[in-house]
C-alpha cells in the first residue's frame, strides 16, 4: 500500500517529464552532482543526477528559499570538510 504524508508534494509522469534540471558549474568532472528544476506550478524539484529516473523531492518554493538564504549564510559548511 502505497501512503502518501500530509503536505507531501508528488509530481505526475507527465510533470517529471516537462522538468527542465539546472547543474551547478561546479559539479564534479564526472558529472555527479544535485540537479534542481522548476515545476510548472513553481515548486522546486531536486534528484539526483546519477539516477535521473530515480526518486525526485518536490519543495515549496518559500523551503526552498529558507535552505538557499542558509547556505549563503554558511550553515551548512561543517556538512563537508
């Protein structure tokens, strides 16, 4: 059975495949890195570029704007060395 979270944001086949993914400059030689696209009903979509037919996480864009202004402000960097 297959249960769905309240608030839990699910894109339809077709939506996955209207998605245009943004690659950040900085991305490995190989290619591996986090892609990001806009929904058409602007929300933003994350996957993983080693696995584009993988799972795809859909946020809000007010989520998404809360975890940009925390990584310009450094609140992640203890994440990596």
């Amino acid at each position: 059975m297959n249960t769905i979270k309240p608030g839990k944001i699910t894109l339809s086949a077709s939506e996955r495949e209207t998605l245009a993914w943004l690659k950040a400059h900085s991305s490995t030689a190989d290619g591996h890195c986090v892609e990001v696209a806009a929904s058409a009903v602007g929300n933003v979509a994350i996957r993983d570029s080693k696995d584009p037919n993988g799972p795809i996480l859909v946020y809000k864009p007010s989520e998404f704007r809360a975890f940009l202004e925390g990584a310009r402000n450094g609140e992640f960097d203890g994440l990596v060395r």
